[in-house]
C-alpha cells in the first residue's frame, strides 16, 4: 500500500519574496499571507464574509478604488492614498469615519517587502484618521496584467452634520477656504513617475483631513459645501454649474 503524503506546517507568507498566486487562492498560503501580514497590521479582522459593527444614527457610505504608478512617491504611496482617500470622501459628507473595509488585487512578482510597506503605511493613516480596517479580500493576477497592486476601499460613517454638504448649497458670497496648497500630489507623482527634477522638490500632502473637518463642524461654522479635490481639481464641473462669484481665502 503507497504510503498517504503528508501534511507539512503552512508555509509563511515571509518565506517568499515576491507574490505568488497561491496568495489569492484562498488556501494556506493566503491565510498565512492574511494572518502575518494584513491582521497583523489592521489588528482583529474578520474571518467571516463580512464585519458587524454598531453605528448611531444617519450613516454616510463611500467606496472607491486606487491605482498609481509609482506605488511609492514623496510624501506616500498607494496605501496611504487609499485609506486618506476614503476618509476624506466621509468627512466630505460631514461624517466621522468609523470603519473601512479594503480589497487588494496583486500582480504576480510584487515583493512582499513592497506589499508589506504599503499594509504598514495604511494602518498608519488609518491611526492618524481614528478608524478601523475590519474586513478585505485579496486577489493575485497573472504576472504582466496589473500594475503591482490595486487597492479598493470602502468605508463608513456617523453623520455629524443635519445639512447635506452639496455644491446646490453654495451662496453669492461664501467664501471658499483652501485647507492647504492645491496640485501637491499631483505634481509629486507625476515628477517621480517621469524622473524629473524639481529645484524645490515637492512632497505629496496625502492625509486624513477629518479631524480638521470635524473641529469645523463641532465650532458650530455653518458650511455649505466641502469638497476634497483630486482628479476634478478645485474648480470641479459640479462648482462650474452653479455660476456663482465667491471669494476665496486662503488658510495655509
């Protein structure tokens, strides 16, 4: 009788260099990947197909998705940008970001010491915008037919705020306050990515800008709109629409 093979320990996600597709199969390798590395960093995450939360009153829900080249830029990387990103989008809705979920697509031959950079750098912006990561999924394609990793970020949140926070809202003369410069980002992505060189070299200001937000809202301030700008810049089409003059301050 051929003697039954035997069962080895699963091998640690540390023992690779670079992701395998193992890594999405949902076996050994995946758990070990989702222990040692996601839950590790994320803290307890959920086993199940989903997470349970409690929320108090009106909840505001925001999903979006990430891909940057470089992954890795001054000031952040795609991690970063994914958690900054989607608590920005709840704090726009005058909400309290409370819990993010996150889905990773990852390319066959990205080194986990990459991956495990950009985990890190997510619970870190995480920390700073006083939310929890509680649940995810992870899925490898094929070498050559992603950009190393996509990220998808959904997250939720309390409202704060009784008034809907939309651009119909803006008044002749509301004052448009700017948190912080405007086309940072952009620009330190767009140098790195193309190698050039800057005389006064910039840095990306991804951050969670909640807590600023929520200082304003529990001053009492009457806000009309909040907008986050990213690809639609600060003169997006829904501002455009309303033809308006405002005055703009500049709060550095």
């Amino acid at each position: 009788m051929s003697k039954e093979p035997e069962l080895g320990c699963p091998v640690p996600f540390s023992n690779y260099e670079r992701v395998v597709l193992a890594h999405g199969g949902g076996g050994r390798v995946m758990r070990r990947l989702i222990e040692e590395l996601f839950a590790r960093a994320f803290g307890p995450v959920s086993e199940h197909d989903g997470a349970v939360f409690t929320l108090k009153g009106q909840t505001a829900f925001t999903t979006d998705a990430f891909t940057v080249r470089p992954l890795f830029f001054p000031g952040g990387d795609i991690g970063r940008l994914a958690v900054c990103g989607t608590v920005n989008d709840l704090a726009m809705c005058g909400a309290r970001p409370r819990y993010l979920s996150c889905a990773f697509i990852l390319e066959e031959g990205l080194l986990l010491s990459d991956l495990e950079r950009i985990v890190e750098s997510m619970a870190q912006a995480a920390r700073e915008a006083g939310v929890a990561i509680v649940t995810g999924d992870t899925k490898v394609v094929e070498r050559g037919k992603g950009d190393g990793v996509y990220i998808t970020t959904s997250g939720v949140g309390e409202l704060v705020c009784d008034d809907a926070l939309t651009p119909n809202r803006i008044n002749v003369g509301d004052a448009i306050v700017a948190s912080g410069p405007i086309g940072n980002h952009g620009i330190a992505v767009m140098a790195k990515r193309e190698g050039i060189g800057l005389e006064e070299p910039l840095t990306s200001d991804a951050c969670p800008v909640s807590p600023q937000v929520l200082a304003l809202l529990d001053a009492g301030v009457r806000v009309h709109c909040l907008r986050d700008p990213t690809r639609g810049g600060l003169v997006s089409p829904a501002l455009c629409r309303q033809r308006r003059p405002l005055r703009c301050l500049h709060r550095p």
